[in-house]
C-alpha cells in the first residue's frame, strides 16, 4: 500500500493535473523525490512486459507538449476553435500553447467535465498496466476508469463508434508497443488540440529499464491538421509498491481545495524569494 493519500483534481488554466499529496514525512524535497521517481530495482526486463503501476515523472511534463506551434499545423477552423475555447477548459493544454502565462488555478473554477485520454497517461496521476494474450488494459487513479486496447492481431475498425478513449488496437515492433486509436468524440482534446473525426493517434511504449517506461505519441488529422505533430517522450515511473486507489473528481471538493489550497498557494508563491508552503 503507499503511504500517501491521493486527491486527484484538475487544475483550471489549461496547464496541468493537481495532485494535493499528503506525506508523513516533513521533508518537502524528500517526499517529492518519493513520489515522483521510481527506486532503483535490480532486475532485468521482461520482454514485452509493461505490467505494474507506473506514474509521470517530475520533470518531463514539458517533453509532453506539443513539439510543433499550434499555428504551424492546425487548418484554420481548428485554430479558431483553439483561440475561441476558454483557457481554463483547456486543462490539458500546455502554458506555451495558450500564448500566454495565466497562473495556476487563478481562472476561475477548477472543472471536471473534460476528459481526455492524453490527459490521463501522461500527468502526474498513477495508471496501472494489465496484459492478457487478447487485450492490454490500463486503468486510471482518477476517474477510477479504464481502457483497453486490443493485441489479438485484429485492425482498427472502418466506422468505429465515437468514444472518449476511441478504439485501439496495438502490435508489438521489437520491444516497442504501437498503439494506434481512432474513433474519438468531438467532446475531447488530445494533449489540448481540437481534432476532427478522422483523428488518428499513435503511441509508442519502450521499458528501457526496469524502473522507466517512455512514451512518444504522434497524431494525424487529415481534416484538422495540415501535417502531424508530435510529443514526447514522456518518463513514467514504475512504482510496483503502490496500488490504485479511488480518486473521482467532484466538483464541490475541486472548488473548495480551489479556493483553500491553491489560491494561497499561487498568490504566496508570487512574493519574491517566497519558498513557503501554505498551512
């Protein structure tokens, strides 16, 4: 069991997930660390072997973002779709890609109504890998949800029918797993950009080592995009101490840690030399 307690909210802004962990330890550098790395095990990897929990590691949420400008790809309804979306429903979108420099959780209320798939790999939230000969699952901390992704040899469907997570399917390329999606509803964003029905998503898993596994994800959108973007890779770690708990987000709970814990916080945090946590 970790020793920690989750309460996993979306932070409004467009820029990121808010995890508020509660630690016994007092060493704020330490717990973090704890957290957000996985120790160092002895062992060589499995081939074709993604099992366990796994969770972002601090310090690449940046290699999640888009490499290429919205403006350099996206056909001109999409970035007018993109400029005319409030920032703070974008919560998967990265600072550089809204253009501007809007602080954590000071627009407005912290939301739970968008869910994107992106959104739920690569930020600081804990997913648990299960392989079966048929299907690989992935199940979600937040939302207390899963996905599945089919690797019995099968090929995307024709016409799939619109979901939030689409349709995947998946094949083995070495020891990288490709994993291919299409199907998504128009209620989503992947990694904050607006999409047509003919969006079609590539990830592409690598366990380098026991302890790391690193995703890059491609997307194509023929409709939408006038050429593909890219991001990654993104390093999660493995945690095979921990196991998922349940983390719904309510909207009541997100308002009041809004307004309790992250205002304060955002406001202290812009007193020069502040490094003070709020009580």
């Amino acid at each position: 069991m970790r020793s920690r307690i989750w309460s996993c909210i979306v932070v409004s802004g467009g820029l990121m997930a808010f995890s508020c962990v509660v630690f016994a330890q007092t060493d704020t550098k330490t717990a973090a660390k704890e957290i957000y790395s996985g120790k160092h095990h002895e062992g060589t990897v499995q081939s074709h072997d993604l099992s366990g929990v796994w969770m972002a590691s601090a310090g690449f949420e940046s290699a999640a973002r888009i490499h290429e400008a919205p403006n350099t790809f996206l056909q001109p309804w999409a970035l007018a779709k993109l400029n005319a979306e409030p920032i703070y429903l974008r919560k998967d979108l990265p600072e550089g890609h809204a253009g501007g420099g809007t602080g954590l959780g000071v627009v407005r209320d912290i939301s739970c109504s968008q869910i994107s798939l992106t959104d739920f790999i690569i930020k600081q939230k804990p997913i648990e890998i299960v392989q079966t000969p048929q299907r690989i699952f992935m199940f979600f901390e937040y939302e207390h949800t899963y996905r599945e992704i089919w690797i019995d040899g099968r090929e995307l469907p024709k016409d799939p029918d619109p979901s939030y997570f689409g349709t995947s399917v998946g094949r083995w390329e070495g020891d990288t797993l490709v994993v291919e999606s299409i199907g998504f509803n128009d209620k989503t964003l992947l990694d904050g950009m607006p999409h047509s029905d003919a969006i079609h998503l590539v990830e592409r898993y690598r366990r380098p080592d026991l302890d790391t596994l690193e995703l890059t994800l491609t997307a194509d959108d023929y409709k939408a995009y006038t050429r593909p973007w890219t991001a990654g890779p993104v390093r999660l770690a493995w945690h095979p101490d921990w196991n998922l708990v349940e983390a719904f987000c309510i909207q009541d709970d997100n308002s009041n840690f809004k307004k309790l814990i992250v205002d304060p916080a955002v406001g202290q945090s812009k007193q020069p030399g502040s490094t003070k946590l709020p009580k």
